[in-house]
C-alpha cells in the first residue's frame, strides 16, 4: 500500500471513531438527561462569571447544571436548573451564586431550608444571594489601604 492510501485509510477510521463516540454521548445524554431531572429557577441581580452549564452543588457536591439565564423585565437574570428527581429541595430554600476559589468557575450552591414541603418542577426560588464581584472588593481594600497611607502620614 503506498503512503498516501494509508494515511487516507487512517484518517477515515479516525473519523468514523469520531462520529461514533459523538453519537454514543449524544444517545446518552438524551436517555439520561430527560427522564430523570426536573427544572427550577431562582432570580439574581446578577450572577457575573456564571455560564450556561455550571454546576449546581449541595452540600458542596455537583447534583445538577444551569440550562438557561434570561434578563427579565426588571434586568435581573432568572437561571433555570436542573437536578435529579431524587434530590428534593424544600420551599424555603435558598441559592447563592459561589465561586471556587479567588478567580475559580461560579456555580450555584443551594442552601435546603426547613420546610416540609417540596419545590415542584418549574418552582421557583425566593432567597437568593448575587454573585460577589471581585473587582469591587479589590477596590474596596486598595481605596482602604490608601486612605491609612494618608492618615499615617498626616499624624
């Protein structure tokens, strides 16, 4: 076989593995990610660094990812999420946007209230918390930091 045919036998297989991985992920998550999860959603002022698949934690550990985030009609996003069925949050349940780490990925950790009942699909969160914006507390300290440079040096 000359060079040529080999190199475009070995460049269709690769390919044809490509496709076949790709499907298998798609039929996967198409079986899995309909059936088993329900949505809710939670208003934030603003939720700076938080994307379109973040993850959703409780208690520290991933149990969901954010679907969507839309401006609504008093410029606050409203994120829809979802999580398995068996993993049920309590009406007076609140979310907060996090990050991990000082310059880490945003996610959402939920904080599971007292209540006995049940947010059903399509609920709708009430005690939210903004994402805290990091640029803000850096010139918060730097404009601090200066201010007692000036104070020292006056007294």
């Amino acid at each position: 076989m000359k060079s040529e045919t080999k190199e475009l036998v070995a460049g269709a297989l690769a390919f044809f593995a490509a496709v076949v991985v790709f499907y298998l992920i798609g039929a996967t998550s198409a079986v899995h990610g309909v059936s088993d999860t329900y949505t809710l959603r939670a208003r934030f002022n603003q939720t700076e660094g938080l994307i379109v698949g973040s993850d959703i934690r409780l208690a520290g550990i991933p149990v969901g990812r954010v679907i969507s985030q839309e401006l609504d009609n008093y410029y606050g996003v409203v994120v829809t999420f979802s999580l398995p069925k068996n993993i049920l949050i309590p009406e007076d349940s609140g979310a907060a946007v996090q990050s991990s780490g000082l310059i880490g990925t945003k996610y959402i950790e939920l904080q599971p209230g007292g209540s006995e009942e049940m947010l059903p699909d399509g609920g709708f969160i009430e005690f939210t918390q903004d994402s805290p914006n990091l640029q803000n507390l850096l010139d918060k300290v730097i404009s601090m930091a200066k201010a007692n440079r000036q104070k020292n040096k006056s007294q």
